[in-house]
C-alpha cells in the first residue's frame, strides 16, 4: 500500500502487484494493473498520495498559477452575451455572469421586428424568457455538464439532460416552459442528444451499453414512466455508434449510426413519432455517409466515389446509394466534410491545403445548384472558418465563424445573394489585447519519408528565430480530427512571458485530407509519432525555439502521442504535459470489455486476432516502452471517472516512468494530478477549468525557466 498523503518523504510508489497478459505466445509481467479498480480503497488512497506529492513539488508555483489565473479571468469579459440567433418566433441566447460559473440560456420574442435584437450584455434582457441557469442546476453539484438541449418544434418545451459526476450518463428533464416547471424527470443514465417529434409530445434519446456505447434509441411519452418507453432500434454491431437529432426544419427525426469505416442513416417524418425508420442507404462496408434533408430532398455528403468525399442529391424518400447523384464531384486532398442545406442555398464545408472553407452554392427555384458558387474569403495566413448557428430553412444569411491564432473568435452574418461579410461580434479580449503585437506563420516541416508536415506557429512580435525563444508543440494526430487555428486567451499567459506556441499538424489528424489520416492509422500509425518529432526539430533548426527550452502537450489520443515521443526522444523535450492521456493503449485495445474498444479496432487494428498489429502496438504504447535514460519533465493529469480514458492509464504509467527514467526527482519531476470528480473533459465550471489551466500552464513555464515576472 502506498504511504498516506499526510506523511510523504519521497513521490509515491506504488505497490507491486503482478499480473501476466500472455497473447500471440508473449508473456508479458504488469506490475500496475491492479490501480484500475477504483472502488479499492489502496487505488484511491495511491491517487491521493500522487496528488498530494504533486501539490508538494508544484507548491511554490502558488503565487505563479495565482496571476495566470488572474490573466485569463482580467482578459476575459466575464459578464457576456452570445449573438441571438432567430428560431421562429424566439432569439435564443445564452449569456455568463461575472462570479458565476455556468452560463444562462434564455429566448426573447421576436415580436414585431425581425431584426437581431441588441442586448447589453450586463443585464436580463427586457422581456427575457430563462430556459435554464447552469448556475442553479450545478448548485451543490462538484460537476456539472449537459449532454442534451433541446427546445420542442412548437417553443414550449425543453429537454435538457445532466451529468453531475463526469461519467457521460446523463438524467433528463423537460420543463415546461410556459410555466417554468419540470414536469417530467422520468429519463435517466441516457447517452448524449435527444429529438423531439413534431408535436413535442415524444422524446428520442440514445442508451449506452455497458462498455458506454450508445447502441440503442428509445422513445418517450411526455408525461409517462420511463418503464412504457418504446426501443425503436437497436445496433448489435459493437463497432457502430449512434446518434439521434432532428432535421434543421425539424420536419424529420434522424439516428445515425458510425463506425470508423462504415455509416448507415435512418429517417422518420417527426409528426409520425411512432412510426418506423426507413434506412436512407444500407451499410457497405467502407463507405461513410452523411445526410441534410432539405424540403423534397437528400443532400449526401459520401466517400462511396471518392476518398475525400462528394456532394450528392437524392429524393427525399430514397432507400438506395443508386439513387445519389453528383453535384460537387471529389477532388484529391481536397476534403469535403459537410453540407449545411437552406432553401436557396448550399454552404459546403471543407478543407484544402490544411485549411479549412466554406463554399457556397446557389440554388434554382427548383432546388438544383447554379453555376460554381463563391468561396467566403478569409485574408488571413492561418485561420479556421466554419458555420455557426443556423437553425432557419428559409434564410438570405448565413452565420459563419471566423478565428485564427490571432484574431478572436468572430461571428459573421454572410449575405447569401452577394457574400458580403458583416461582422456581429467578436470575442472582446481585455487588457489591451491587440492582435498587431503578435505574429503567425504556417511552417512546414520533412517527414523522414519525405511527407511536409504543416506546423501552425504563433508568437509576440517581438520574437525572433534566433535559436534562444522557450516553446510549446501542440499536437493530436488521430480519428481524422485536425487541430485547426484557434483563439485562446489562456495562450496569451505563454505568449506575453516570450514563449512561442506551435501546433504540428501530423498524419493521423485529417488537416490534409482523408488519405492524411489512412496514413497515421492502423498499421501506418507511427507517422504520427516521428511527424511529430520531426515538426520538433524544425521548430528548433529553424531557431523559432532554443534546443534545450521546448515544452510538448496533448490530451486523449494525443496523450498516447506524448507518451510516445517521449520514447522515441527524450532528450528533444524540456517538460511534457499529458491530458487524459491514451498511454496504455495495448492493454486497453486487447480488452473488448473495455468501453470503446472494440470500436477502436478500424483506428489501431485488433491485436487480438493479428500478431503484427500486437507487435506493432507493443512497439509504440507508452507504458511498454520507457526507457532508462533521462526523461522531460511530466505532468499527467486525469480524472477518476473518466469514461474514454480510465484513469487507470496515466497512473501505470507514471508509475512505472518513476521505477524506470533516471530523472532527478526534483529538477524534473514526474507528476499525476487526479480530479476526484470529474471526467474526460476535466472541470466544467469556468472558473475552476481556468485554475487548472493556470496550473498545467504555470508547471510548463516554471520547467521553461520562463516562471517569473520577466514582462
């Protein structure tokens, strides 16, 4: 047993207790299995006594997290207001209030004018209708998160789902909203997302399974016990995963079901709730689909063609991939994502270069696109576009968000007819924030085979490549998710003390297109680890960051990519942040129990059936693979009910980087920081999130040697 947290002399150590995991004729001895089970009171008492040791080693960061926090509360306007957005005959909103963690949500009538209200963002709007206060519902509650909010067609009624422990189960409430009222509390332990039906007197919602896969929809009677719900589909596929929403006209009710490979969509007219599905296209194997229904029609966003997916039309009550007709043929790398789909246009969403646009295309009264359409332009060198909230069918405007490593983020109302952009808001940055005093640069780094990796960079303008800057590589590379220029405020904490930031865009992510992410999948996953060691090196050759001051951070996925680079080369990094990290990753892809698992085979491989994806796992995982030689720096962080990535994870493996790396304890420490309440997203009040970001930005800065009041 692991020495109590009241009396620690050295960092823990944690029992050893060996298990043996024996596949494809290997033996393999794990000291630390045994931490997985959290309802042991040693493996409880172990995450304490690992807090307690960091918050010792981390103490005289105190003053350090202290004005970091005070920076990203003294930038942020505190007491706001999002931008109305029209829903028939309300504008929803929500808005946050200084010293209140959660924000409100609340409507106002459109009343006689359509124009977009303006509101003062430091008070209850005039005639405000409160949907829900986060504040109110979080009251008493260590952990506080939505999985669902869902106003009915008719504006009469809302869902809204609750998580109060970090699990991802949610407890579902409708209010009444003419009253104020929760009349119905019947739902509990949902998945995420829920839909109405037309009349709102029936709810659709999603169930987990046991390894917290939503694999089955039911439907509930407003008002009844949940013991009358109706199962409407169940998916027996352990590889598929499923969602439940409604269409933007609300007219249809969706459930879409995904594996990483293979999609399949089903359809049902909202105002027959208790009909049947009616599947848009059967799975085939290989072909991924997405669906926007759009008044007579289908818009299909599919790969069946191309590998980085076409644009399609269909009849709305097609059943079959034949009756899908082209409109935006595929074109290699470049990659179309989605369709958003409005009466007399189309706004398609996609990705070039590593960058992501926002095509649009008019449409005939007929509902056929004319002619090629326009780009919405962005004149900036890195950016992110994308479409915000447009929840109206029949709009002359198009909301789209605007933002890069400089420019807060920035909503926009595109005139559809004539692509004029007008700026509605953007995100106020306080304290004399002036994008001017910054620079960003997109960088490319070679790949040992060759391959250019991109690389985001940002830095105070004052800093030059001369080889002395401190610096920061951000990265992720899996599930084809891509890392896209974003704002942060807390990233100004790292710029103004000199520090450059940087993200490495490396294969696995889906930056550059589909065949960028096949290539860091599967048994092509180490490109994700070398890219990102190659996008450290260049930050360094180029003399953008000094070779012995560069800090590494990545959460989930690219916790796994911390782990692994930290192997691959120690000696490259100064200090290495790991979020929720995937750092055991052999033990928990060999284990089909385990939530996500079986699903996870289409991104690693099965190592249960193949003794080369085993061997190539056990090649890379983290844990497997530390060696003894001087590490950086380590913060782990994690949270004890975290259902994606078990704690269990970052606790082996700092347990066994102690026993293994011949760090000095003190100049470089290796440290585990648990949330005993809290899940894979970590804190959810805005507050409590900004003091753990100040903690995780002051240790990197502290190991950067960059922890003073040097400005």
């Amino acid at each position: 047993m692991t020495t109590q947290p009241d009396a620690i002399p050295s960092a823990p150590r944690a029992a050893r207790r060996e298990t043996v995991r024996s596949h494809h004729g290997e033996d393999v001895v794990d000291a630390y299995e045994w931490l997985r089970d959290k309802t042991d009171p040693d493996v409880i008492a172990h995450l304490e006594a690992e807090n307690a040791w960091t918050q010792e080693r981390t103490a005289h960061l105190e003053g350090l997290r202290e004005r970091i926090f005070a920076e990203i509360k003294g930038r942020t306007q505190e007491t706001d207001l999002s931008v109305p957005v029209r829903h028939r005959d309300w504008w929803y909103y929500t808005r946050t209030v200084e010293g209140q963690q959660y924000a409100v949500h609340g409507r106002i009538a459109v009343g006689e004018s359509p124009e977009r209200p303006v509101l003062d963002p430091g008070s209850a709007p005039e005639g405000e209708e409160l949907l829900l206060d986060g504040n109110a519902e979080a009251a008493g509650e260590e952990f506080f998160s939505l999985g669902a909010f869902d106003v009915s067609p008719a504006g009469d009624r809302l869902a809204y789902a609750v998580d109060t422990t970090g699990d991802e189960r949610f407890d579902v409430r409708i209010k009444d909203l003419r009253t104020g009222e929760v009349v119905d509390d019947a739902v509990t332990g949902i998945g995420y997302g829920t839909a109405w039906s037309a009349e709102g007197d029936h709810l659709f919602y999603t169930r987990v399974d046991d390894a917290w896969r939503p694999f089955q929809v039911w439907r509930h009677a407003v008002g009844t016990a949940a013991k009358q719900d109706v199962l409407v589909y169940q998916e027996d596929d352990e590889r598929f995963w499923m969602g439940v929403g409604a269409s933007r006209d609300d007219r249809h009710v969706l459930i879409g079901l995904g594996s990483k490979n293979t999609s399949e969509f089903r359809i049902l007219e909202a105002d027959d709730p208790t009909g049947e599905f009616r599947v848009v296209a059967p799975r085939q194997e290989g072909v991924e689909y997405d669906v926007e229904p759009a008044g007579d029609r289908l818009w299909i966003v599919h790969n069946k063609g191309h590998r980085d997916f076409e644009l399609a039309v269909a009849p709305l009550g097609s059943a079959s991939a034949d009756d899908w007709t082209t409109v935006l043929p595929g074109e290699e790398g470049v990659r179309i994502s989605t369709v958003d789909a409005f009466a007399g246009h189309l706004a398609v969403s996609l990705r070039r270069d590593g960058l992501t646009q926002v095509q649009v295309l008019p449409l005939s009264a007929d509902g056929r696109p004319v002619g090629a359409g326009y780009q919405v332009p962005v004149e900036e060198e890195v950016y992110s576009i994308d479409t915000g909230a447009n929840p109206t069918y029949d709009t002359d405007t198009l909301q789209v968000v605007i933002e890069s490593l400089v420019t807060p983020r920035s909503v926009y109302d595109l005139d559809l007819a004539s692509g004029a952009l007008t700026l509605v808001k953007r995100q106020p940055v306080l304290g004399g924030y002036d994008p001017q005093d910054y620079q960003q640069h997109r960088l490319w780094a070679t790949a040992a085979d060759g391959t250019r990796i991109p690389i985001s960079l940002v830095a105070r303008k004052d800093v030059v490549p001369d080889g002395t800057a401190p610096g920061l590589l951000y990265g992720y590379g899996s599930y084809e998710i891509s890392i896209d220029p974003y704002f942060s405020v807390s990233r100004l904490s790292y710029l103004d003390r000199g520090v450059v930031y940087a993200v490495a865009h490396v294969r696995g992510g889906g930056e550059m297109g589909r065949g960028w992410y096949e290539s860091g999948r599967m048994e092509h996953k180490t490109n994700t680890f070398t890219d990102f060691v190659a996008c450290a090196d260049h930050v360094v050759e180029t003399g953008w960051v000094a070779p012995d001051r560069l800090a590494a951070e990545g959460r989930s996925a690219g916790g796994l990519l911390m782990g692994a680079v930290v192997n691959l080369a120690p000696e490259r990094f100064r200090v290495v942040h790991a979020g929720v990290a995937f750092v055991d990753a052999l033990t928990t892809i060999l284990d089909p129990s385990l939530p996500l698992t079986v699903g996870e085979w289409e991104e690693w491989g099965n190592p249960l059936e193949s003794a080369e994806i085993y061997s190539l796992m056990r090649s890379y995982t983290p844990y497997e693979n530390i060696r003894p030689v001087q590490y950086p720096a380590i913060l782990a962080t994690t949270g004890l009910n975290d259902t994606r990535v078990f704690f269990v994870e970052p606790a082996k493996w700092v347990a066994r980087l102690r026993e293994t790396v011949t760090n000095d304890p003190h100049e470089r420490p290796i440290l585990l920081k648990t949330e005993m309440v809290a899940g894979h997203g970590g804190k959810t009040g805005r507050y409590d999130a900004w003091r753990e970001t100040a903690f995780e930005v002051a240790f990197v800065l502290d190991q950067l040697g960059v922890g003073g009041d040097e400005r």
